[in-house]
C-alpha cells in the first residue's frame, strides 16, 4: 500500500472508531482490534514519569469482549451518551511493523436529562497494521491529560 492509501486508511480507522463508540455500537467497536491488541487509558503525568500505573489495561481482545460485556451486564454507571472530537491523524511507518497512528482527542459526555460536560481530553497514540485487506487496532493508548475522571470510566475513550 502506497503511504497516501495508508493515511486514508488510518484516517477512516479513527473515524470509525469514534463513531461506534459515539453510537453505542460497542460489540461492533471490538472489530476494530486484532486479537492481540492492548488498550491502555494512562495519565499523562505517569507517561512523563515513566510510572507504569493505568486507569485501564487489557491485554487481548477476549478482556476488551469482557470489558464491554460487563458494561452491558454488570456495571452500574452515568447513563449518558459520548462525543468525540478528534484532531486530524498522523501516520508514521513504525520500526516493528505497520504503522504509528497519533491525533488529540476531546470527549463529551451528555446525560439522558441533555447536561453535556467535557469529559476528558488527551491524544492517542497507537500502533496499527494490517490484517487481511483491513488496517486494525495492534495497540491503543490512550493517554489523559489529568488523572482526575469525573465519574466512572465506563465507555471506551
């Protein structure tokens, strides 16, 4: 694939994936990971200071099915709705393979009673490669601007 293709493919990945977790399409979500993907929420603070501590880790897709299974069954939290806002992606070729992938993000919460709230801001900073015809999701960090979280990280960032 030529660099232009991969940055259009890079692009429409990001868009997609905010779009299902916008609209709640979170089992569908999970398709945008390779089975051994990681998902790593950590603050930016312990990046800085090299301290490995996260708000969330899964290692494999089979703990991001639980993670969203939970969501769905178990968990108690702010019923609200999601909006991402995200900076235009950069794409890098990346020294282990595929490429990295890194954009700003802005996320907004609104509730059911229509209060909307800023609820988290960071930058992505990932790893993905291709799969079959597909570019996938290798490893998503996400890292938050503060440690501070509002209310329960519940939904994916």
């Amino acid at each position: 694939m030529s660099a232009a293709s991969i940055a259009e493919a890079a692009a429409e990945l990001m868009d997609e994936y905010v779009e299902r977790i916008d609209s709640d399409r979170l089992e569908e979500w999970l398709d945008l990971f390779t089975e051994d993907a990681s998902y790593q929420v950590l603050p930016r603070e312990n990046l800085e200071q090299g301290l490995p501590a996260s708000l969330m880790l899964c290692t494999g897709k089979k703990m991001l099915r639980d993670r969203i299974v939970s969501l769905r069954n178990a968990n108690l939290y702010n019923p609200h709705y999601d909006r991402h806002l995200v900076s235009g992606a950069r794409v890098r070729p990346d020294p282990d393979g595929g490429w990295q992938l890194s954009a700003n993000y802005a996320v907004y919460q609104t509730t059911h009673e229509g209060q909307s709230r800023l609820f988290s801001v960071g930058a992505y900073r990932d790893q993905v490669r291709m799969e079959g015809a597909r570019l996938l999701f290798s490893k998503k960090l996400v890292i938050v601007d503060t440690f501070a979280v509002p209310s329960m990280l519940a939904t994916p960032l």
